[in-house]
C-alpha cells in the first residue's frame, strides 16, 4: 500500500497524513446496515425465497452461510436495538458524513487513502478474524453513504493480496473510478491464484 502511495506521488499527487476528528465513535455509533439487514433479507426471501426460509434466523439454524461471514450473520442476528437507537445511529452517520466531508473539504482532498482491509486476509475457507461489528475498513463507505472505490494493491509476502480503497465525497464516483483506472492500467498488480482454472 506504500508502494501504491509512493506510485501516487511521483505522479504528482500530494499525499497527506492526517486523521478525521472522532471517527472511532462516529463510526461505531452510526452502524445501520447490521440493524437494517434482518428485515431486508426477509422482505427479499418474502418476494424471491421459498416457504422453508422466511428470515436471518432461520438461515443461521440450517446453516445456509459461507463460515466466511458467520460473525457479521451472528452480529446482525443479536441485535435488539429501540426505535430511538435506530434513529440516534441515523443521526450518527449523518455526523459521520459531515466530519468527512468537512475534512476532505478543509484540506482540499481528492479522497481518504487506507487499506481495504485493517488486518491480513485469511485464507479460503478460514473465517476472517476480528470484531464483526467493525469489520473491515470498508465499513467507513458503508456507514457514511460516501462513495469508495477498492482495488489491488499487490500481495503479502507469502502471497496474500492486499486492497487498497480511496473514499470521497458525495457523487464523485466517476473521479474515484479514474483515480483507481490510472493506477491499475499503469501497475498490473493482478495475478491469477495457483488454483484458477484457465479460461
């Protein structure tokens, strides 16, 4: 991810390091998705599922998951929140989205550069480890309904690959599709797993 900043600057583009006041709390407290999930996914199996699954639940009881993401499903599943928690998370992310985009705004920022993912990725089939309520970092795109864009950003030293991820204000989708387009044209860092069958 160094290399990829490094790559950014001799392009011209200056980097800053700098840290959005109160994300921690901000981001802890304005997580909707987690709440909003359960009656979303029963209102899709109401209109697309079968008669035998009707709700997240019910999901976790038959095991109809990929281990992968039994944290999130789990997280989600617990959650018993009041209609005033709801609406003070929803406060939350609009707080969230002000304190970045005044950051972005007040330091002239195309973008907020981290890695998509805070920790190494695991394996297939290994569970991700860590707090399934934060998850990874993209999570910040997610509870701040900005746009984000992530991409590769090469591998570990034993061959993980690694992901990058630039968020930026609203509507500018088509500048971070640029941004991530000159890097990935110039740094063909994609490479197919040993497992990938030919095409």
């Amino acid at each position: 991810i160094n290399e990829a900043l490094e790559w950014f600057a001799e392009q011209g583009t200056e980097i800053a390091e700098l840290e959005v006041p109160n994300l921690d709390v901000l981001l802890n407290d304005s997580d909707v998705l987690s709440i909003e999930f359960p009656p979303d996914l029963e209102r899709f199996l109401a209109t697309f599922g079968n008669e035998e699954i009707s709700s997240l639940d019910e999901v976790i009881v038959q095991g109809l998951f990929h281990q992968a993401v039994s944290g999130v499903l789990r997280y989600s599943a617990s959650l018993n929140v009041s209609d005033s928690d709801y609406q003070s998370r929803l406060s939350m992310r609009s707080q969230l989205r002000d304190a970045i985009e005044r950051t972005l705004r007040e330091n002239d920022l195309d973008g907020l550069v981290y890695p998509t993912i805070g920790q190494l990725p695991a394996r297939l089939r290994d569970p991700q480890t860590g707090d399934p309520a934060t998850g990874a970092n993209c999570t910040l795109s997610a509870n701040s309904g900005l746009p984000a864009i992530s991409f590769p950003a090469g591998f570990t030293d034993d061959g993980l690959p690694l992901g990058i991820e630039i968020l930026g204000s609203l509507l500018c989708d088509a500048e971070l599709l640029a941004i991530a387009h000159s890097y990935e044209k110039a740094n063909p860092v994609r490479r197919a797993l040993a497992v990938t069958p030919a095409i």
